[in-house]
C-alpha cells in the first residue's frame, strides 16, 4: 500500500457548525467481490482522506451538506470515481477493477501527478521494488525509467544519470529530505545501503524539476519514500544470496528483519524497526562490502488532523573500491594471474571507504481545514568517516620493476622512496608525485534543517502551494599522509619510511541553503485544462576556513612547532645551518599575497521560473508542456583545489540551463503510454579531470545542446501478462567550447564542436514481460543501451601506439545487452503468514560488456597518461531471495 504515512489520518473533521453529514462506504473488488482493506478514500477538491478498515470499510465524519466526487484507490486496481450528494449519512460501495497501469497513491504536495502535473515523470511502486531487491542499489531499480542510466563498479559504488545529467546535478530526496552532499552535490550510496529494501516508492522527475524540489533538480530529481508501517502487527525475514559467473568466482548476501506493531493506543500509534546486514565481493576483485543499516520509524496521530512521524536511520558501512581506472589493455592481457575482466587497479587492502551519516527526521503533518493542508519537516545529520588510499602508488608493469619490488606484474604496491636534496622542504605543489604514501581522507560534517510547505485550495479551479526550505552544514576535511616513502642526501640518511607527516590540508567548509516557492495550479476548466506557475528564489552561501597544519623537517625527519595553512600561507627561507639545524620560525610563516580573504567565500543567488500546460483531451489523452530556467553554483570542490588557491568568481560561473518539453500520454485502466520531446539548452557546463589520487582541475567548459526523445509504455494483456518498454533517444552535442578546455580535454576547443558529450548513453531501451498465475510470478527482462561515448573528441585513443579494441572507432564502449530473468513463488502458510521465494538471473547470457569510461591520468604508471579508464560489468548473475512474513 503506497504511502501509508502520508494518509494515515483516517478521518478528517472540519470547522464546526458548517458539517452536518456523514460518509459510509465499502471498497471491493469488481471482479471477485472481496473487500479491499486499505484502499485510500479521498474526497476531490479538498484534502479529507480515509483509509478502509480491515474489512474495506470506511467512515468520514461531519462532511457539509453538497455535492462531492470521491475517489477510491488501492494498489493493482483502476481508481474508481463516483459523484456523491451529501444530505445526512450516506452510505456509497465502490468496485474496483484490477489494474496496475499508472496508480500511485500519493497526497504529497510535491509529487507529480497524471494527467495534472505537466512534467514527465515515472513511478516505481513498492511492488516494483520488493519484486526484484535482493541487494542493489537504489538506482539499479530504476533501469525500466526513460532518461535513467545507472552504472555500478561494486555495492555502494553505484552512479545515477538523469538525462546525461550527473547525480550532483539531481536532487536526490528520502522522504523529502534532500540527500545531496551540499558541499560536494553528491550522492554517496554506500551511506544508504538499506535504503532499496526500505523503499516504499520512488518517483523520477526528468527535467527541472518544479520549485518545490529546491536548487538541486537541475536535471530532474529522485523522490525516495520508505513509509512501511502497518495496520496490524507483523514481523518478516529476509535473506539473499548471490555469486557471479564467467571470469569471477565472487559472491556476497545479506540479511534483513523487519517489524511493526501496527495501531496501538487507540489507533493513535504506529512503531516500525528494520536491520538489514549485507557483506561479500562484487564482480570485480578488490570490493569487498561491510554493512549493517538500521530504520527507526514512529507514527503518532495526535488528533484527527494532526500527526507526527519520528524517522531515525543509517548504515555504518566500509568497502573497498574499484572506480573508473582500469586499462582495457589490462583487461585484454591473460599472461599474468592478477590480469583479466576482474582485475582491479586499486586492488589493495588499504584502499577503503568507511563512513556513517545517521539521520535524524521529523515530519508534521496539519489537516488545517476541508481545502488546506500544511506540511512540515526537520532534518539532522551527522556523519564520520573518510576514505584510504595509497598515494602515487607504483603498478607493477614489467618484469624488472616486478623483480625490483619483490611483486608480480599488475600488482598495486606503495613505491619506493624519492631522494629530498638537503635543506628542501617537502612542497605538496611540485613533489607530491615524488613520493608514496598511504593517505587517509576525513571527511566529519554536522547538518541540520527544514523545510515546509503549505497547499491550498481555493476551489476546483485554483490551488496554491507554496512553502521554503533552509539548510545548514559544516564539515571539517583533512588528509593524513601515513608511512611516508622518501630519502635525503644528507650523510647516512638512506630511503626510510616514516608512520606520518604533515596534512596535505585542513579545512572547515560551511554552506547555507535557503529557498523560497510558489506554485499557483489554475484549472478553468477542471479535471481537463490545467496552468502551472512555478517560481523560485534560491540563496547559497559556501565558505571555506583553513586550519594550520604543523609542519615536517623532512630533512631531519621530525615534527617543528611550526604551523601553516596549506594555501593561505607561504613560508619563507625554509632552511637549515651546516650541522643540519632548522633555522626557520614560525615568524617566517606570512600570509599568501594571493590568497585573499574574498576567495574562500562564495554567495550566489537567483531565481527560477517554470511555466506548464496539462490538457485532457478525453478521458484517455492529455498532451502537455513546459517551459523552465535554472541556475546551479559551482560546488566548492570545483572552485576550491585544496593544494591552490581558490579559482575567483571570473575563472568558475554558475551553470545555467533553459528546458522546452513538449509531451502527450494515453492511459486507461490496462494501458498507459508517455511520449515526452525535450531541449536543453546547457551553459557554462562545469567539467573536471581527476587523476588517480583524487586530484581535479576544474573549469567552464563551454555550452551544449541536449535534446532528446523519451517513450514508456505498460499494457495489462490480461490477467496473466504484463508487458512494458521505455526507450530514450538522446542527441547531447557540444555547440560553443570555451578556448581554454585543451587544460581538461587535452585537445583544441575547435576540435569539440558539433561532438557528443561523453559520460552516459545516449540510447537506450528496456523491455519487460511479466507474469502472474495464483501464487507464481515472474519476468523476462531486456535492457539494452549504445552510443556511450568515452572521449571528448570522439575519436579511439591509444596506449602505447595501440589502438584499444574495448571500444568502437567512433570512441563509444560496444553496446550493452543484458537478458534478466526472475522466477518467484508466495507460499501460503498457517496462521496467516506468508513465505515468498524468488530466483533471479541478471546478464543471463554472460555477455562480456563494460558500463564506465573516461579518460584519466594515472602518476603511479611508466607512463601517467592520459589513458582510457573502464569499470568491467558482471557477466552472469545469480540471486537466490527467501522472505517470510507473519
């Protein structure tokens, strides 16, 4: 049942002295008769809601004497609609037919509705989610969305793509509170590792998203739902287990415990916990998974119109990472043992991400009147953690550095030390290659915030929603540079390794978000002709505050008392006497001239419009279309390097986006099909190139052209057969580069235009066919993707004077073709409880594909590139799923 946290207010009462009536009623099934429990009740043009008892009953109270349309709804059947005369008790029965085209139950303001809401958009039910989760990640479930790409090197290293448009230009929502990373813009998947068997629904936005959805829906948002409480008690268990096929013996599982306590206290209660624990290797060597998530969630009704709900989770996790960086030649190569498609350039125990972010959430929801509704949520979180990495490690790609190590060709290994001359201090700008070392990255954050919304309606025709949001986060990042590799020139002082050295940086950085919307929904003709008027006014402030950082003499190989900011300070006259003493002070630590204080702040404003049109043209077609401008500040990775000073205002612009969408739909109660045309207008793209060791250079790239064609379809055949497809068309072309992107792409400005963008498919197509016959259900799935280009000239690169046979000549990864297959049976057991096996098979014909591709730079190699990096996909798949609920 969708959204049981949102409509779990049964009945609604209103202002006094203007009720006089009341509303009885049953919802059943058209076809067989039984009741429908659950089923959601709403009265239309206003927000009075009722959810049917156990027996499909249900009761509002105190309803003004008129003329309403009431609307029943429950999940797997068409809506139903019936005018009703209020005039005293009225009793009314509702039958329902079976379907599962296009029903979303759903009383959140910021959700997009069908044949209303003039945005293209998608719904991924809970029935969707609990048929296929084993233990993906969130967007691997959203692989049958037009416009979505997702791609995985491991759990918890899953990346998400709405139109081309990255996960930091998607505003990504847990229960409407924004997950994004507000430094970064990221999205880190391996912090919401329970979050896909959580889920009770999830909506996609393409497009800007609406004002509601904040600064961040750039390119469409992801609006996650986890309600899971019940009306009666109820306990589950869970437990996958999966291994792969072909070149890789790896496998992993987990295990998961859910309970509710269903209505207690008079109904006014509702308690529900969930632990799920997942552990194991993905398909590539090297990525071993460890995490526990946990889901606290309390519901209290306090009155017929008012409710809390108390929401408090995380996942503890740590994992070793694969990443975008192995060399197909690699790849290609089977004359060493570690070589092959599971082979992994950053295989090394010490390379790992480990993070908790626990979140804390409140929401409150106000039945204000008949026509009025209020909404509102505060949100903490805190996490802790970072990532380990070896710096400028040394891959093994010969036999003589092999003998000289002590390794075996396509091992990772910490090199050997770099000779210091006397009296040079280590200079983290022009030395770092020079030396090894084990780096450990923390990244602590503490934020908090809110946000609310208020939706009126004024009549049939008019609807108001408007509400702002406010968020504050602080974080403190700094690197610790462990088992320093280097040596000195100085009399008897060899190659020495040191346990630890100075920080490469140490800095608090600070964002403010704050937002006010509106969205006036005019209706002239209701329930056939809709206006939307969306505006927004977005504020950021982002700043960064460096700490100093005691200093190593590396010359004498010991702490000073010495203490400097990375780049806000210089020191001067570094030097030692002829007995190898430290001559320099603290006094000789002045402020960087270049670093002025304006630099380390960013403010940015702006406002943004969205203009929509839904019309119905009979009770089946709708056409729509929409209009919008956004604006996105740089994130302060982009214009704070860490070992530089920061770029200033001129150097790094905000991005600037127009969207024109022009769309029409089809949809009955076993049919429903989407057709969606948009342009993108991109300026002032933010593009970045990051080698090995996580270090970016960052600038404007330039503008681009992303247009594309969006189609969906599900037909109910009948009882048995569901058939569904989605296809996606993009044309993504860069049309005025700007001159200076040789520094990022390595070739000329004129060599990019009328090029594709590279990054993300450009074509793609999923179909399913499902099946039902009593407690057996299954699917036969295909998803297929092309044109995924992986240079920005979209010509073949080479290494070593060899063309790389991974790819196309046109640059683009060969295509991908994947077959799944899922087999489920629901056991019917005594005492009401129900045990449900499912079998699924993901790349059934073990076809050998690659899902990521970039061009890198890599300094721990002979030579440090730019070469092309890949991420291999699992071949066949194997998951084994057996859950039991009572």
């Amino acid at each position: 049942m969708k959204n049981k946290l949102l409509i779990l207010v049964a009945l609604f009462a209103a202002s006094a002295g203007l009720m006089a009536g009341n509303l009885k009623g049953v919802v059943k099934s058209k076809d067989t008769g039984t009741t429908l429990p659950n089923a959601v009740i709403h009265v239309m043009g206003t927000e009075i809601r009722a959810l049917a008892d156990v027996d499909g009953s249900f009761e509002i109270k105190n309803l003004a004497d008129g003329a309403y349309k009431v609307r029943a709804t429950f999940s797997g059947f068409a809506a139903g609609v019936m005018d009703v005369n209020i005039a005293g008790d009225t009793n009314v029965e509702f039958k329902l037919s079976p379907s599962s085209i296009d029903e979303e139950i759903t009383v959140t303001a910021n959700r997009a509705v069908v044949r209303e809401t003039p945005v293209a958009f998608s719904n991924v039910t809970g029935d969707d989610i609990k048929g296929k989760y084993t233990n993906q990640d969130a967007p691997e479930l959203l692989k049958s969305v037009p416009g979505v790409f997702s791609r995985s090197a491991g759990m918890g290293e899953t990346e998400l793509f709405v139109r081309g448009f990255d996960a930091e230009h998607v505003q990504i929502m847990i229960n409407n509170v924004p997950v994004n990373d507000p430094e970064s813009q990221k999205v880190y998947w391996s912090n919401w590792t329970g979050l896909s068997g959580n889920a009770n629904s999830i909506q996609v936005q393409r497009g800007v998203g609406s004002s509601l959805y904040g600064s961040g829906a750039f390119g469409g948002s992801v609006n996650i739902e986890t309600d899971n409480f019940s009306v009666q008690r109820s306990y589950s268990f869970s437990g996958a287990y999966g291994s792969y096929g072909g070149a890789s013996d790896n496998s992993n599982f987990n295990v998961s415990f859910d309970y509710s306590t269903g209505f207690f206290n008079e109904d006014k209660m509702n308690f529900y916990f969930r632990y799920e624990r997942k552990d194991g290797e993905s398909y590539i060597d090297g990525t071993d998974y460890d995490g526990h998530s946990y889901y606290f969630g309390f519901l209290y009704q306090l009155n017929d119109r008012n409710s809390l709900t108390f929401n408090f989770h995380g996942a503890p996790q740590k994992h070793n990472q694969a990443g975008n960086v192995q060399d197909p030649e690699f790849l290609i190569k089977q004359d060493g043992t570690l070589y092959g498609r599971t082979w992994n350039r950053r295989h090394h125990p010490y390379q790992e991400n480990y993070y908790h972010k626990p979140v804390f959430e409140i929401h409150h929801e106000w039945i204000v009147s008949t026509d009025s509704f209020w909404r509102s949520t505060f949100f903490a979180t805190t996490g802790e953690g970072g990532g380990r990495y070896l710096r400028n490690d040394r891959l093994i790609e010969t036999q003589e550095q092999a003998n000289e190590y002590g390794a075996q060709i396509g091992e990772v290994v910490i090199r050997n030390g770099y000779t210091f001359k006397p009296n040079r201090n280590y200079d983290p700008g022009s030395g770092m290659y020079s030396n090894s070392w084990k780096n450990d990255s923390q990244n602590d954050h503490v934020q908090w915030g809110a946000n609310t919304s208020f939706k009126k309606v004024f009549s049939p025709a008019l609807t108001l929603v408007t509400g702002g949001e406010v968020r504050f986060w602080e974080a403190d990042h700094y690197s610790q540079s462990k088992n320093f590799e280097f040596g000195d020139e100085g009399p008897g002082k060899g190659a020495i390794q040191v346990e630890e050295v100075e920080r490469r940086y140490d800095y608090t950085g600070e964002t403010t978000n704050a937002s006010v919307y509106a969205r006036l929904q005019y209706s002239p003709i209701p329930e056939q002709l809709t206006f939307m008027f969306d505006v927004q006014y977005n504020l950021v402030e982002q700043s960064v505050t460096e700490n100093a950082v005691r200093q190593y003499d590396f010359y004498n190989r010991q702490w000073t008392d010495i203490y400097a900011r990375t780049t806000r300070d210089i020191i001067n006259n570094w030097t030692h006497d002829e007995d190898g003493n430290l001559l320099t002070t603290q006094a000789d630590v002045i402020a960087n001239p270049e670093a002025s204080a304006d630099r380390y702040e960013r403010d940015y404003d702006f406002l943004q419009p969205k203009f929509g049109v839904n019309y119905n043209i009979n009770e089946n077609w709708n056409v729509f279309a929409n209009y919008s401008e956004a604006k996105k500040e740089p994130k302060v990775g982009d214009w704070f390097p860490r070992h530089s000073v920061p770029k200033s205002e001129d150097e790094l612009k905000e991005e600037d986006l127009t969207d024109l969408e022009l769309g029409f739909g089809y949809h009955s109660a076993n049919v429903a099909f989407t057709f969606n045309y948009y342009m993108l207008t991109f300026e002032n793209k933010i593009q970045s190139v990051t080698d090995n060791n996580g270090d970016r250079e960052t600038l404007n790239a330039g503008n681009a052209d992303m247009n594309g064609l969006e189609l969906s379809f599900k037909w109910m055949v009948n009882d048995n057969f569901t058939w569904s497809a989605s296809y996606t068309g993009a044309d993504n072309e860069w049309t005025a580069p700007n001159s200076n992107i040789d520094v990022i792409f390595f070739i000329d400005a004129d060599e990019i235009v009328g090029k594709k963008v590279p990054g993300s498919p450009q074509t793609m197509f999923f179909t399913e066919l499902a099946y039902t016959e009593g407690n057996f259900f299954g699917y036969l799935n295909y998803n297929f993707w092309d044109d995924y280009y992986t240079t920005y000239d979209n010509t073949n690169v080479t290494y070593k004077g060899v063309t790389l046979e991974t790819l196309n000549d046109d640059s683009t990864l060969p295509a991908f073709s994947e077959v799944g297959l899922g087999l489920g049976y629901n056991f019917e057991l005594d005492g009401g409880s129900a045990l449900r096996l499912v079998f699924r098979v993901d790349n059934l014909t073990g076809h050998k594909h690659y899902n990521n591709a970039s061009v890198r730079k890599d300094y721990g190699r002979l030579s440090s590139g730019p070469y092309l990096g890949v991420v291999q996909a699992a071949e066949e798949t194997f998951w084994l799923n057996l859950s039991w609920r009572f």
